[in-house]
C-alpha cells in the first residue's frame, strides 16, 4: 500500500510540473507578444544594412508593395526600385515614393511574373541593377483569384503558381547569391499570407501557393541566417484591391502592415500585422487541432463570403 502511495504521488508531481511549464511557457509567449507588438522599435536600417542602400520591391505599384515602397523611402531613408507589370502605375508609384521623400534615389523596371517565366528574364532584374547597393529584397507581388477548383481556369492556376511561387523562388535565390558577396548583412522579405497557414478550402490554390511560402521562407531563412535577415509576412486582412479592400474588422492599412514588416526585420522569422490577427490565427489552429473537419468547415465557409464581398466589389468598379 505505501508503495502505491509513493507512485502515486510522483505521477501527481510530474504532472503537476509539466503543467507548470506549460503555464510558463504561455506566460512567456503572452509578455513577449505584448513586447513584440507594443513596444519594438525595429532595426535601425541604414546601420544594419548600409548607409544609403537600396530597396528592390516587386508588385510595387498598388497595396503593400507600393506602402512598402513609401515607408522604405519615408521612414527608413532608403533608395528603392520599384518592379511592376505596368509602366504608367510605375511611374505613378515611383512619383509618390519621390513625393515622400526626396532626398532618395528611385528606379523602375517592368517585369509580369506571368509572362517573363524564364531564368534569364529574372536574371535581367539584377543585372540591370548591378551597379547599386540592394540590401533588401522585397517578395511582394502575388495574386488570388477566391475560387473552388472546380471554377479555377487553368490560366488562373498558372497565373497563381508564376506569380505566388515561381518568381519568388528564383529571385530568392538570384539575391541570395548577390547578397552572398555584400559585407554588410542584407534581407529578404517575402509576402505570404494567412491563408498560408492552414487548409484553404474555396482558395485552395491560393492558400496553397502561400503555405508554399510559409514553408520556404522559414526553412531558407535558417540556411542563411548567417549574413541575411529573412522573414516571411503572414497578414490576415490588408486593405487593398486584392480582396476588395475588406472590410473586416481586423483589416489594417498597406502602411500599417508595413511598419510592422520593418519592426519585425531581424527579429522574427514571421510577422502579422497586428496582435488580433495573431490570435485569431492561434485560435483557428486550435480548431483545426481539435476538428480538421471542422476547421475545413469554417474557413470554407468564410471564402464564400469573400468571393462574393470581392465580387461585388468589382462589379461596382466595373458600373
Ligand atoms: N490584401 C490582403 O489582405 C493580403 C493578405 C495577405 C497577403 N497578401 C499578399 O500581399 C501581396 C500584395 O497584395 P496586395 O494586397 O497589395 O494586392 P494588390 O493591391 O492587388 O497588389 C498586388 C501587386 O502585385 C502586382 N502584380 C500582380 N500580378 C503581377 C504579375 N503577374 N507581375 C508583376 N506584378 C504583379 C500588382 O500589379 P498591378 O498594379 O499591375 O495590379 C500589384 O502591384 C500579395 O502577395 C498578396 O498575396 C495580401
């Protein structure tokens, strides 16, 4: 019997001291969210990457890559090239980050990740800029058409896969390369997604394309880390013509998300916007946890909602 007893009480012991870390290891996880969000100031980037350095930015001409463009230029004092499809969006871009600061340097250079697909046409984007000092490399453009599969064309599976996976790839690692041979550190930044993160039913290959992302950045960043600082963004909601400029609650501004890409550069591998998305994020990855059916169910039924909310914004543009 007290041999029972002895036993007993261990197992009580140690489950009570993995509860404990488990207790701590929120606790700790919850002060350094609050930190993380509230109080960073983020890296002063003309010492950490180089006086007078230079910021190439691809799909710089609306949403986050152009907010991008502008707060690099702005806050962080640094010269950008600005790569788009268009060349009259270019220069109206280029004209805003000139209009925000200038003192800075800017270049523009067309480029379709639809169209240019060859190694040599990416090659090009570096060659024609040799002669400047990039020291970060933005992944940015990306697009999302909400669909089933079933309702997906061909074309609009090709146009996802070039854009969201296809470019981001090579450049990566042209500018891995390039960076390679730099004496100050450098940085990639790629723009992924939420929709990454998890299963996405109605936006299957959108979210797959960006899980892609998620998964490459995380695992290159950790095979660089040595000289390049590299981060993927997971945003939820950003207000911008790719969703229809939603109107979720926790949507934030382009330049709010990228103020928090800058704060987050050389601290995390990841970064969301703001602390709510990162909950909300958690919180789904509890239920998929619990339930994958269920999971699956309720971001099926949230891409619905989005399809149409994005629809209808487009057919008031298009009266
Ligand atoms: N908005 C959100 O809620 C959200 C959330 C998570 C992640 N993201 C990601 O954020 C990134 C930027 O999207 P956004 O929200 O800012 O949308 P956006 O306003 O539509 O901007 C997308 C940018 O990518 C460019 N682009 C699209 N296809 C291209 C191509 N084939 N070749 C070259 N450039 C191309 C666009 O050029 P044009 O100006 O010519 O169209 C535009 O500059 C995307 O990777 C998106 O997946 C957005």
């Amino acid at each position: 019997m007290e041999n029972s007893g002895c036993w007993c009480d261990g197992i009580h012991k140690f489950i009570f001291y993995i509860g404990l870390i488990i207790l701590f290891r929120y606790f700790f996880r919850f002060v350094f969210c609050i930190q993380r969000y509230f109080f960073r100031k983020g890296h002063n980037v003309q010492e950490r990457y180089g006086q007078g350095s230079w910021i190439l930015v691809t799909g710089a001409t609306d949403g986050t890559g152009k907010a991008t463009a502008i707060y690099a230029a702005k806050e962080k004092g640094m010269n950008v090239v600005l790569v788009g499809r268009n060349k009259d969006r270019l220069l109206k871009a280029e004209k805003e980050v000139r209009t925000a600061n200038s003192s800075i340097d800017t270049r523009i250079y067309e480029f379709d990740f639809n169209k240019s697909t060859e190694i040599k046409d990416f090659m090009k984007i570096s060659e024609e800029f040799k002669d400047l000092d990039i020291s970060i490399f933005f992944s940015n453009a990306g697009v999302m058409t909400t669909k089933c599969i079933r309702d997906l064309s061909l074309e609009e599976i090709k146009e996802m896969t070039e854009t969201n996976i296809h470019g981001p790839s090579i450049l990566t690692k042209i500018f891995t390369d390039r960076f390679a041979k730099r004496d100050k550190r450098s940085a990639i930044m790629i723009m992924g997604s939420v929709a990454g993160c998890t299963p996405l039913p109605n936006n299957s290959q959108y979210g797959a394309t960006k899980a892609y992302l998620i998964s490459f950045s995380k695992a290159v960043g950790y095979e660089i880390s040595d000289k390049i600082d590299m981060i993927v963004s997971t945003p939820g909601f950003v207000k911008t013509k790719l969703n229809g400029y939603a109107e979720n609650p926790l949507a934030v501004s382009p330049t709010h998300q990228a103020a928090s890409l800058f704060k987050d550069l050389g601290f995390e591998r990841q970064n969301m916007p703001i602390i709510g998305q990162e909950f909300a994020n958690n919180l789904l990855g509890i239920v998929y946890s619990l339930s994958e059916s269920l999971g699956l169910a309720i971001l099926g039924k949230i891409m619905i909602q989005e399809r149409k909310e994005i629809e209808t914004y487009w057919e008031k543009q298009e009266k």
